[in-house]
C-alpha cells in the first residue's frame, strides 16, 4: 500500500456501541464494529489510512492473486 500511513491507538473502555481509543494523548470515538473482532480494553490497535484510489487497487490485486491461486492449479 503505497502512500499509507498508521497510527498506534490503545483501547481505552468499550461500550455497546463505541470504543474509546487513545491516539497519542488524544481520545478518539471509534464503532466499536469497527474493532477487530479479538480486540479487548487495553490492547495496542493499528489504524491505517489510504486513500480510496489506493484501497480499491489493493482489492483488485488481492482478487487477481486468489483467481491466480485457484486458477493456476487448472492450467
């Protein structure tokens, strides 16, 4: 993924709904369904950004490795 950029966030509390995310000091709302689902209060979590144009080129690429991996074994 060229041009992304991560942040390291601990969580913070979980509720229902949400999550609360520390982010270099600074606390961030986060959907709690947006969490990995193993994701508990105190882990270290990775946020990534990347731009749509980026997100939907790794999409492509990774569906044209498992057509590739399902397909070269039918060559």
């Amino acid at each position: 993924m060229d041009g992304s950029k991560e942040l390291t966030a601990v969580i913070r509390h979980v509720t229902s709904d949400r999550a609360l995310l520390d982010l270099n000091g600074q606390t961030v709302s986060w959907p709690r369904e947006a969490l990995p689902d193993d994701a508990h209060e105190g882990d270290t979590v990775q946020l990534r950004m990347v731009s749509a144009k980026a997100a939907e080129q790794d999409r492509q690429e990774l569906a044209r490795a498992i057509l590739s991996e399902i397909l070269g074994g039918r060559q």
